[in-house]
C-alpha cells in the first residue's frame, strides 16, 4: 500500500462530517476536538474507523447522522470537527 | 442485591417495573438527588430479591452525575448500600453495537452478570437476528431476549434470578476472553475506547448480529418533526398544548381539590371542640396541606405530557430543534425539558436537568429555572391584577390590560433568564464551546405502565419535598399570630410576633412603597410564593381569602398604590420565594454557594425592579 501524497493527505484531512451530503456513507478519519468534548462521542462509538451516514437535516441546519443503527444529532460546529473519509466500494475498511 | 445497568432508552425501567411491580420505592443517594429506584422480586417460590434500577448511562466516565452514581453503586462506595452481588445489564438489541459498548466495562465489574437483549419483537420485525448463544459463549454470561413491554422473556430474567438465589454462580466460573482486550494497565482514553469498539465489532461479529432495517416510521416521522417548516411549527404546538395542559386541563380538578379540603377542613372545625389547637388544626395544618396538594393535579398532567413526550422518543428531537435557539442565549436543546417544566414547579424542573452532561450548562440551567413562572406565583398574580389592573380592552376583543399583565409577567421571567443565563457563560461559568450530542431513539408507543409510575413516583417527591416545609412554615405562622397572648386570648395581629417582624422589616421595603403587612406576607411567601395569599387574609382579618376574593382586593387597593402593586408583582416574578427550589439546589450542587448566590441575586432583582416600578407607575 503506498503512503498518500501531501497534496492527497491534504484533502483527506480537509473534508469534515459538516460537507458530506445526505446520505453519503463515510469513515471517521480523526476528532479534531478537546478530550472532554470528544469523550460523549467515543462512548457512543463514534471513533476513527466507524461509519457515519448524515441522513437528516434538523431545521437549525444541524446534521442528524446513523452510526451503528443509532441515530445521533450533532451541532454543525461538532461535526466540522470531525474529520471523514469517503468511502469507495473497492476499499475494505473495519 | 442486584443491580440493573443500561444505556438511556433501553427499556430498562420497563423491565425494572415488569420484574418489580409495585413493590418499589424511590429515595435519592446520599448527597446528590439523582433518584434511587430500589424494588423488590417475588419469585416463585416465595423468596424476595432487591433489585436496584440505576440511571441511564453510557459508560463510567463518571462526566455526569448519573454516571457517578452509577459507578458508586457498582464499586459499593455509596454510603449504607452494599455494593451490588450480580448484576443485569439491558441493551436495546436494535442499536446493539453502539449498546454493547457498555459490556466491557460491566464485565470488568466482576460480577454475575445476565445480558438482557431488549427489545427483540422490533429486531425481529425489522429482519434483524442474532444468536443468542453464540453471544453468551462468546461474553461468558447469560443472555436472555426479552420484550420488556410484552413480557416476552421476563420469565427468563426471573429465571436467572432464582438460580442466583439458589446460589448457583457458575456463571463467574466461565473463563472470560475480554481480559485479552481489557489489560490491568491503563490505556490512553482514545485507545481504551477504540479497544472497546474492536471488542464489540467482534463480539457483534461472532453472535451473527444481523441488523435490522432502519425503522421506516422513524425515517418518516423524523422528515416529518425535524422538517424545516413542519418541525418548528410543530414544537411550538407542542409547547402550547403542554401550556393548555396545565393551565386550563388541570384547573378544574385544582378547584375540585380546593373545594374538598375547604369542606372537609369545615368538618373538622365543627366536629372539634372549640380551643386553641382548634384554629391550630383548621387554618394551620389543614389549610397548609391543602395548599400543597392543590398544585398537585397540575404536575401530574404536566409529568403524564412529558412523559408521553420523551417516551414516545418526541423530546430527544425536541431538544435538538430548540438547541439552536438556546445555544445562543449560553444554554443547550436539553435545557428545553427543565425549562418547560419550571412553568409548573421549579423542583421538579431542576431534577430534570440531570441529564445535562455539561456541568456548567447543567448549573446555567437550574440557576435560571426559577425565572419561569412557576404555578405557586399565579394565586399571587392573580389577586394583584384582579385588584389593580383595569379589565379594559389593550388589543380590540383578544386581549385585555389584565391578561397582557399577565403575559407581561411571564415575558419578565423568559427576559431575566436569557439576561442571566447570557451573564453567567461570560462570567462564572465561562467555557471553551460545550458540545452538543443528543442520541435520537427510535419512536415507539410509550409503556402505559411505566408512565404511570413513574406519575406515582413524581406525586410523591412532590408532596414529600414540598408538603414537609409548607407544613412546617405553616404552623410556625400560626404560632407567631397567637403570640403573646392578650387577656388569654390571640392578639391584634399588629401586637403579635409576627406583626413585630413586619415593622422590624419595614424600613427596608418602605423605598417601594410596602408597608409592615406587605412586609410581614414577602417574609412569609419566602417559605413559598402562595403563602402571602392566605398571610394577607389573615392580616387583613379577611375570612375565606383567595385569589377570588374580592373583599382582600378591595383592602389591598386601598392600602397599596397602583406603582408598589406593579411592583410587588415584580418582586414575586424575579425573587427566589421557595425554599424546597433552595434546598433542591443545595442538593444538587452540593453546597450552599450557588442557591446562596441564586437566592440574593434574584432577590436583589426583584428589589430593584419594584422600586424601578414603585417610581415609575
């Protein structure tokens, strides 16, 4: 497997739970957010790794996402913390 | 004793209720008022077992206070409770990976354990499966599937129970795999959690868990309630039919209560002989009791709307459409809940905002509870406005000056909370920007049983934490009107105790504009705010004085002016008059400093804004 270029990390880095369209399944890269903020995320098993899938739209604009069957409301400012992956068909992941 | 664990939403109190039926008790943990549920089991052959029912958690972290209580239940740390000797640990089977993160840290309690797998109707109606013996083999424990709300399955959970009974604890014999995933050496948060999830991914894996279908009612009713227009529009409907709920659904059985206790309390005075404890009996204790009792109906329907609400899974999408709007006014969307609650009783309202895991939103929120305009300052409102506000037309025919007062108070309340609640996170409370995380459960029918008991559970804090200070403030009132005694007799209520302690306090709330009997009903109302109703009739020598009595609002115009009446209205809107709301905040903040400090801001609030008034009307 070959290491990602700068210019690659760069953009992985850059696409953040708050850009994903609705209904877009992606991976959870890193949370860019303190411990005490992060912990209530971890706890429900959001971590790097899990997959997240944005599926509604609260009428503030903040994101309602499903991971593992639960579904979970996110300020927008948390979920641009959180920093994701697009998950393409070919890639084995988990 | 054994104890039951399990995430928020599980079903767990519903099994709690299914196994223990009536024969439960609440009480609340030593030093912190999160609720102890303690029942007891019959089995069936006689023996009884304590079951415990802990708060809803999802880990040990210990962020919160649920989390802490439930940690020192499990660790055997509270005070005069042995720890737990098995435990029963309840997931909703339907969200059984995010659930399941709870195993490995029940696990390493070292205890009996049973896996509840709740919920197992809906699994299996969403084409979902999973083995539950593969997943006992593979966890080292018991599992049982149960429909907690069916029933399904409770007749292996008291299985268990009997064979714990019986002292058959080979289930701690089963060697568990976990200590390969669980080192003694403690790991960096992340890894712990990320070890956690590995362990649950192949736990999940080897139980053959097939999830089930997303529920298409909730996918429905989600685009429904969490639509931009729709969603709103219908949380404010929402908002007002609660409102509706309280205000004009309960006030008949309110009157219904109040005519039965004024009836009964007129047999007792004639079936008693006529002496001192006469008046002691009637006007003191029963009168005070009744007072309590009265705003009884109005938290039970209050607590049956609520219920139903965050049962139904409707409040958790409540809070997320109110999150917006209270975030930026210092608060969160599960500040909602208590909020909404404050309206009817302040305590109630302040043991709901336990489930805030922020504890600095936690303390914004139960300090700006008391604004809302709790029901025990409506007697007040209304015998004021009736009094001195002119019933003429502000509106055209939808409102009058009266009811725009009215709604002007209620206005003043929500204006000092936002004020207070904004002051408090650029000051005391300042923080780096809380998050916001609010688990959305799927929307079911709620249980009837268990809200009814919970109903139960409700009316009787109410009448204990409240009834035991009204009561007490009562018969101490009548004690200071009955001395000392003229001729063998009760003297002028000027001459009496009381009257003393009124002229004492003048000088202070002469500035607006309140004489000694004003004085002498704000020091009583400090006991709780719809006692100057009954003080003001006592005083004034008025029989049969409530908020409908028209001889107390003829003496109160003629001994107040208009500006100290707007401003005694003030006062009651913004002053912390309640001492079971003090003793609650003691409770939950464990010490004095924040109802101290509560206590004497709103006081000085509602001082400023009657002299502000008294000068301006």
């Amino acid at each position: 497997m070959q290491l990602p270029t700068v210019a690659e990390k760069a953009h992985i880095e850059d696409l953040r739970l708050g850009d994903v369209p609705m209904q877009q399944e992606v991976e959870l890269v890193s949370i860019d957010l303190p411990m005490e903020l992060a912990e209530p995320l971890l706890e429900r098993g959001v971590l790097p790794g899990c997959r997240i899938c944005p599926v509604q739209s609260s009428p503030g604009g903040d994101p309602v996402v499903s991971v593992d069957g639960s579904l979970l409301a996110l300020r927008r400012e948390t979920a641009d913390c959180l920093c994701v992956r697009l998950v393409s068909s070919f890639q084995d992941v988990g | 004793m054994i104890a039951l664990v399990g995430p928020p939403n599980s079903g767990k109190t519903t099994l709690f209720n299914r196994l223990t039926g009536l024969r439960q008790k609440v009480a609340n943990y030593p030093g912190v008022t999160v609720e102890k549920h303690l029942g007891m089991v019959n089995l069936d052959d006689g023996r009884q077992v304590s079951l415990v029912d802990l708060p809803g958690v999802h880990g040990f972290s210990a962020r919160t206070l649920d989390e802490r209580v439930t940690r020192d239940v499990l660790e055997g740390k509270i005070e005069g409770m042995r720890s737990p000797d098995a435990l029963i640990l309840i997931v909703d089977v339907t969200r059984l990976e995010a659930q399941l993160m709870l195993v490995e840290p029940v696990l390493d309690m070292d205890l009996p354990t049973l896996l509840v797998l709740n919920m197992v109707d809906e699994l299996e109606a969403r084409g979902g499966s999973i083995d539950q013996e593969a997943l006992a083999e593979r966890l080292g424990v018991d599992v049982v599937r149960t429909s907690a709300r069916t029933g399904r399955g409770v007749e292996e959970v008291l299985a268990y129970l009997r064979d714990l009974a019986d002292g058959d604890t080979s289930v701690e014999n089963i060697e568990r795999e976990l200590s390969n995933f669980a080192g003694s050496q403690p790991l960096p948060v992340i890894d712990a959690f990320a070890a956690r999830r590995r362990l649950v991914r192949s736990v999940v894996q080897d139980a053959g868990f097939a999830s089930p279908r997303p529920s298409r009612l909730t996918e429905r009713l989600d685009s429904v309630f969490l639509h931009k227009v729709w969603g709103p529009t219908i949380f404010l409907a929402v908002v007002l039919l609660v409102f509706q709920s309280i205000f004009t659904w309960a006030v008949p059985l309110m009157d219904g209560i109040d005519w039965m206790v004024g009836t009964s309390g007129d047999w007792i005075a004639a079936a008693l002989p006529d002496t001192w404890y006469r008046s002691l009996i009637v006007d003191g204790v029963w009168a005070g009791v009744g007072s309590v009792i009265i705003f009884l109906p109005q938290i039970l329907v209050l607590f049956l709307f609520l219920g139903i609400l965050e049962d139904s899974g409707y409040m958790a999408r409540a809070a997320v459409i109110a999150d917006r709007t209270m975030y930026r006014v210092g608060l969160q969307g599960r500040a909602f809940l208590p909020l909404l609650s404050g309206y009817a009783c302040a305590v109630p309202a302040i043991l709901a905002a336990r489930t805030i895991e922020d504890e600095r939103d936690r303390l914004a929120t139960i300090f700006v509870t008391p604004f809302m305009t709790c029901s025990a300052r409506l007697p007040v409102y209304a015998i004021l406005i009736a009094a001195f506000i002119p019933n003429k037309p502000v509106l055209g025919p939808i409102m009058n000056q009266q009811a725009a007062t009215l709604l002007g108070l209620y206005g003043l309340g929500v204006v000092a909370a936002i004020g207070t609640a904004f002051l408090l996170k650029r000051t005391l409370l300042k923080a780096s920007p809380t998050s916001f995380l609010m688990e959305l459960p799927p929307y079911r029918i709620p249980d009837p049983r268990t809200l009814l008991l919970r109903l139960l559970d409700r009316s009787k804090i109410f009448l204990r934490r409240a009834g035991r200070i009204i009561f007490a403030v009562t018969i101490v009132l009548w004690v200071l009107t009955q001395f000392p005694r003229t001729e063998g007799g009760p003297p002028d209520i000027e001459q009496s105790a009381l009257g003393t302690i009124g002229h004492v306090i003048e000088p202070v709330i002469e500035p607006l504009g309140f004489d000694w009997r004003i004085g002498i009903g704000i020091v009583t109302s400090l006991a709780a705010r719809e006692v100057i109703v009954g003080t003001l009739g006592t005083i004034y020598g008025v029989e049969e004085a409530d908020e409908e009595s028209f001889a107390l609002q003829e003496i109160l115009r003629r001994d107040l002016e208009p500006g100290a009446a707007i401003g005694l209205l003030v006062f009651f809107a913004f002053a912390l008059q309640c001492m079971s709301t003090v003793a609650v905040m003691r409770r939950e903040t464990a010490g004095w400093k924040w109802p101290a400090l509560q206590f004497f801001y709103m006081l000085l609030l509602g001082y400023l804004g009657a002299f502000i008034s008294f000068r301006i009307f």
